[in-house]
C-alpha cells in the first residue's frame, strides 16, 4: 500500500519548471530510490513533500490524507523528516541539542526528561551518544550527516527522506551506510525515500527507483530494470550525436 502518493505535481521557479507533472508512489516498508542527474528535480520533489515549496498543480497524499492542507510546520508531526544535501544544523549548539529540536513534535518540553533520553538513545544508535555534549562546530561532515539523521530519527517518523546520504563517505563507509538504512528501516519501523548519486548503494538497497530527468519522470521500476532501461542509460551517459 502506498503511504505516500505523488499525482501530477508541477513546480515552476519563474519561467522555469523545476518539476513537470511527475508522479510517483512509495510503498509502506520500503527502500526507495530516487535518482537522476544534476538538475533532474530530486531535491525539488523532497522540497515539496516536506512543504518547503508550494506546487503549482498536482496533489500530494501521505498515509491517505492530503498533505497540501497540511501547514509546513506540522508535517513533521505527520510523520515525515528529511535530511539535507547540504548539512543544515545549528553550529553554535550542542550535538544533544540539534537532535533535540527534532522531538520537539513528540515531547514537550523542549530539554525536558522524556524528550532528552529519547534524544540520548536515538545518538547511542548512531554511534554519538559520547559527543552528546560538543557542539556540532568543528566536526567532521561524516558525523555532522549521522547528528541530522538522529535528529530526523528522533521525531519518530513513518518516512525518512534521506537527500544524497553518501555525500562525501570513502567506498567503505558506502558499503556500511547501506547496511545501516537497511537496519533503520526495519528498526524503526521506516519507510525510506531515497535521493543518492552513488548507484552502487542504490542499486544495492532500494526495491524499486525512480528516475528523473529535466523534471520528468522517465523510468521506474526495479534496480535491474533501472539499470537496463535505455531512457536511463541515455540520461546518464548521454547518445552519440
């Protein structure tokens, strides 16, 4: 069944349409890809699922219920929390802090007892329980990328979407980041969206992938399907002229 349902969405900057009529679903319990070039909209559609842009058409279901009449500030609430590509967290505050303000949907107060052994258990579970207290300044982007997804963790979501998770890890921190979302979804109970340039972790752990280009949806479908499409190899190699 799907728990999240993408129906004609167009979202334009301008004159210039960043997504164009694309539709896609995500299953409930799922691993799934979303992958194109530079430019093809990916983060775009993350950016409207999580309300930070309104679309110009098209409708957006989660777990049967519009998200359009959802107001920005409670789509967390809804279940949905996200990672960025480019690592968004408050420099001057502490590790256990960033993290923090992920729960502040779920328990309340904010710093108070519930809320900070939820916070302490999520960063036991991403290895940073010992850097609770550091602030985020300073740190290496690696970890800077796990304090983000504990903080999305910690908001107890339904959908995690995770936008280019790869970024900056060696091949063998590749090899351990696929295991580790594996191990999340099914620990906590996660559906998973995914948006990677790294195609071998794709390719590895996503169960069905969809595929963009110039804001089009032009392939979906399973790894091995993906992966001999030829609208795909075309986007991704380009044709002789």
């Amino acid at each position: 069944m799907a728990l999240l349902e993408i129906r004609n969405v167009t979202r334009r900057f301008g004159g210039i349409v960043a997504i164009d009529d694309v539709s896609l679903d995500v299953d409930a319990g799922q691993i799934v890809g979303l992958i194109g070039p530079n430019g093809a909209g990916k983060t775009t559609l993350f950016n409207v699922v999580t309300r930070l842009y309104k679309p110009d058409a098209g409708e957006l279901r989660f777990d049967g219920k519009s998200l359009l009449r959802t107001p920005v500030y409670k789509v967390a609430r809804r279940g949905i929390a996200r990672t960025f590509q480019n690592v968004e967290l408050f420099q001057t505050m502490t590790v256990l802090d960033n993290v923090l303000v992920g729960g502040h949907t779920r328990s309340t107060p904010f710093g108070g007892r519930v809320a900070r052994t939820r916070a302490f258990e999520v960063l036991r579970y991403v290895g940073l329980d010992e850097l609770a207290e550091r602030p985020v300044s300073g740190l290496p982007f690696g970890t800077l990328k796990r304090v983000e997804l504990a903080r999305a963790l910690v908001a107890e979501p339904q959908l995690l979407l995770l936008d280019e998770p790869a970024g900056g890890l060696n091949h063998e921190e590749v090899g351990d980041l696929g295991a580790f979302v594996r191990r999340l979804r099914d620990d906590f109970d996660l559906t998973v969206l995914l948006v990677e340039h790294h195609m071998g972790l794709v390719m590895n752990i996503a169960e069905r992938i969809h595929v963009l280009d110039f804001g089009r949806k032009i392939a979906e479908g399973t790894p091995r399907e993906i992966q001999r499409d030829p609208a795909v190899i075309e986007a991704y190699l380009g044709t002789d002229s």
